[in-house]
C-alpha cells in the first residue's frame, strides 16, 4: 500500500471477487515503474496500490470468457482504450478517454488482482513458453518504447542520442539497435547506468557533467543526433538535449517533468533547423503485441536488465533501489518468494 515513496507498507486484504467476462490472476511477478516514483502525481491519490508491469497465473474465470482458462500464463495491461472513439482511430489511443479510467484491482503490487473485462478482452495476451514471468513483466514497458520510437519515426541508419540511461533508457538503447541505429550514445551522471548502457549496446557514452553537444560532436563525426531522446525530467539533462539536435531532426520527451514545469525552446533555431519535437505517453494493443514479439525473438534482452527480485515484503526497499538507481536496473516483486 502506497502512502508516499518513504512510506510503503504490507497490509492485508480481502481477495478480489471477479464477475463475468473477469479473470483472477496471481501475480507472478511485477516490476517496479519509474512512473510508482512520481510522488507529486502519486501521492494526490494515496493511498494505493501500485504495480503496473505484471504477469501471473489464471486462476479463476469469470462467465462469459473464452480465451483463457485456469492455469493460462498471461500478461495484463492496467490501460486500455475503447478502440472506437477519435482518438483510438487516429492511432492516438493512449489518449483516449476510457484508457485513463481502467485498472486493475486493486494494483499489480499485491497477491491477486480482478482484470475488468475490457481489460482482459483488449488488453491480456497469453504467454508463450519462451517467455517467463520476470521477462514477461517487461511487456508494458517496452511497449511504451515502442509506440515512442514509431512516433519519433526512428530510421536506419540514424545517429540516436538517448539522455538518461535508466530502465527506459536501456529499453530506446536496445531497441534502436534493433531497428538499426547506426549510432547509439547514451548519457547519464551514474557511472554504473553509464557501464549498463555500453552493455545494452551503447556505442558511446558521456557523463552528464561534460558538454553533452560538444562530446557527441566529438563521438559522432563532428554533427549533432539525429534523434534525442530524453527519459529524465531533470532540467540540465533536458537543455543538454534541446542543444544535441541536428538539423532536421527531432527531439522525443519520453518522460515526464512534473506537472506545471515549463521548458523554454528555442524556437526561432528550431523553426530555422526544421527540428520536430514529438511526445508518447503509455502504449496500446499492437504495441504489447510487438513488444511480446520482440522478447520473445530476444531482439530485446529484458532478462538481463534485472537486478533485484524482492518479496512484497520488501517493496519499501524495492522502492529504495529503483529511486537511487546507484546499483539497481530493475527490480521486480514476486509475492510467492
């Protein structure tokens, strides 16, 4: 149960009662968001269960539903939208209206959750045996990479300069490889994300503390990236990306700075350089299916990024980890450990 980021506590509570068209899941496993660690968004809603990156067993089935039975391994999004309004037909489905108001009960931190029916007809898809629990908690988060780098329309051949090389920012490092980046540069101020990104397939990393354009001239045949991609809030790491820019390229904010926070652009240099700034949020269906995809082909490797599988018991610590980041990737809560 979430109080604040400090104050995370075991509690019990009933087991949820599913109806038709519902499934019970027990969770499995269940990774640990940067987006849990967003206080100022959080804790307006406190307190709750958190826990969004889930897969489990089925093992009750509500009336009505075909496609699983008891035993089935699965993976559930929180999020999932209607496929029928405006936005889902202009392939803006993470903006829709119903998206923001599905969820799981009562949160993917826990033993059980109830998965609605919208959720289990639009947003769970069974596991294959290539994928286990722990890796098949990468599904939700990937899929966000996805959406975004289609959105930033990543090409072969590009140069992408990734700022922040947290879990998000190891997940946009192996996936322009995969899509055939031609050159990967990761940033970050801990030297430990920095040795994670050479490993995940950074071609070159720079600390944070250095002049990021200046250095990735230096790496990058004297121009600027193609693609910037930003998954930190913090605001040096932001200007650093608005100066790393190319002309012609774009500037993709992956995360979030807190809300009501302004960023000056420099839009005279901007609209003089055809510079494009594109922003995703979440990921839908086709994106959970191409990320399923993408693990299990190990085009993405999600196994190796964990580094800590903690009881629910333990999700203070849990929590402890993922906000430090000095010696944690990701850390995943198992409640059958």
């Amino acid at each position: 149960m979430y109080y604040s980021n400090q104050d995370v506590r075991l509690e019990e509570m009933r087991v949820p009662r599913i109806g038709a068209g519902e499934l019970l899941v027990r969770i499995r496993a269940s990774g640990i968001c940067g987006s849990d660690l967003m206080e100022w968004y959080r804790i307006k809603k406190a307190p709750l269960v958190l826990g969004h990156e889930i897969t489990g067993d089925v093992i009750e089935v509500g009336a009505g539903v075909e496609n699983f039975r008891v035993g089935d391994r699965v993976f559930s999004s929180h999020h999932v939208p209607c496929g029928k309004c405006r936005y889902c037909h202009a392939g803006h489905q993470s903006v829709c209206e119903m998206l923001r108001t599905t969820h799981f009960e009562p949160g993917g931190f826990s033993e059980f959750v109830r998965v609605p029916r919208i959720n289990v007809d639009l947003g769970t898809l069974l596991l294959p045996d290539e994928i286990s629990f722990d890796e098949g908690s990468f599904i939700e988060p990937l899929a966000c990479v996805v959406r975004a780098q289609r959105f930033a329309r990543l090409a072969t051949g590009q140069t992408v300069l990734v700022i922040g090389s947290g879990i998000s920012g190891l997940l946009h490092i192996q996936l322009a490889r995969a899509r055939g980046a031609h050159q990967i540069i990761a940033t970050d101020v801990s030297d430990f994300r920095l040795t994670a990104a050479a490993r995940f397939g950074a071609h070159g990393t720079i600390h944070g503390a250095e002049q990021v354009p200046d250095r990735l001239r230096e790496l990058n045949e004297g121009r600027l990236a193609d693609l910037v991609i930003v998954c930190t809030a913090a605001m040096p790491a932001i200007q650093q990306a608005i100066k790393s820019v190319d002309r012609g390229g774009t500037l993709l904010f992956f995360a979030p700075t807190a809300a009501g926070v302004d960023v000056p652009i420099p839009l005279f240099e901007f609209w003089r350089d055809e510079i494009s700034i594109v922003t995703s949020y979440a990921g839908s269906g086709d994106d959970l299916v191409e990320s399923l995809e993408l693990i299990r082909t190990r085009q993405v490797r999600v196994g190796e990024m964990i580094t800590h599988r903690l009881p629910l018991s333990q999700a203070s610590l849990g929590f402890q980890l993922t906000a430090s980041g000095a010696e944690s990737i990701k850390v995943i809560l198992d409640p059958l450990i």
